[in-house]
C-alpha cells in the first residue's frame, strides 16, 4: 500500500475531464491539487498513511496470531465443514451430528492431518 501513493494520486489527477469524472467525486480534484501545490501538505498526509498502513498491520497480524493460537488450543471449535450436496442426502434425512459422533469426527480427522 505504501508504495502506490504516487499512483493514486496520479490517478485521482486523471479524473478530472475523463468520462468517469461523474463516478467520482469533486473532492479529488481539489485534494489532488493540494497535494501537487504544497509539498507539506503531501508529505504530512503520506506519512499519516504510513503510519495507519503500518498501525493496520500490526493489527491485523495481532489478530491473526490470535486466531491461530486460539485454533491450535482447541481444533475442535475450528474444523473444516463438510459440505452437504443435496444430491447426496435428501434435507430430511440430514441430522446435526451428537455428541459422540463429533468425538469420533476428531479423532479421525487428527489421525489423518486434515
């Protein structure tokens, strides 16, 4: 994301007399032309991008390390669906598993890596 600034901006400056110029709004035009007039201007408003990229990052990769120490403590609560084909099994016969089935299900899957 931090390196197509420079396309965006770019971008935003073709808008303006395009034919997609009703898609967007006037807003990036003026922005645009902030951004090539004051070279402060642009410089703080990257660095804020690159602040809230990096600041997105980190959590994001927070989250996503959470998800897989919580999946690795307990596999059960986070294993692979099976899909139901309605060709395979007509909606009447089809049943939530019980408990003991859900049991055996694991032990299964763990045996074979799934």
């Amino acid at each position: 994301f931090k390196e197509q600034k420079e396309a965006v901006v770019e971008f935003m400056d073709s808008v303006k007399g395009s034919a997609d110029e009703k898609m967007y709004s006037v807003l990036f035009t003026k922005h645009v032309e902030q951004l090539k007039q004051d070279p402060m201007v642009k410089e703080v408003v990257f660095e804020t991008f690159d602040k809230v990229v990096d600041r997105q990052y980190e959590e994001f990769m927070a989250l996503f390390e959470n998800t897989l120490c919580a999946t690795f403590n307990n596999p059960w609560l986070f294993m692979k669906r099976r899909v139901l084909s309605i060709d395979d099994q007509s909606l009447e016969e089809t049943y939530l598993p019980t408990f003991e089935d859900l049991k055996e299900r694991i032990e299964t899957e763990m045996q074979s890596g799934a």
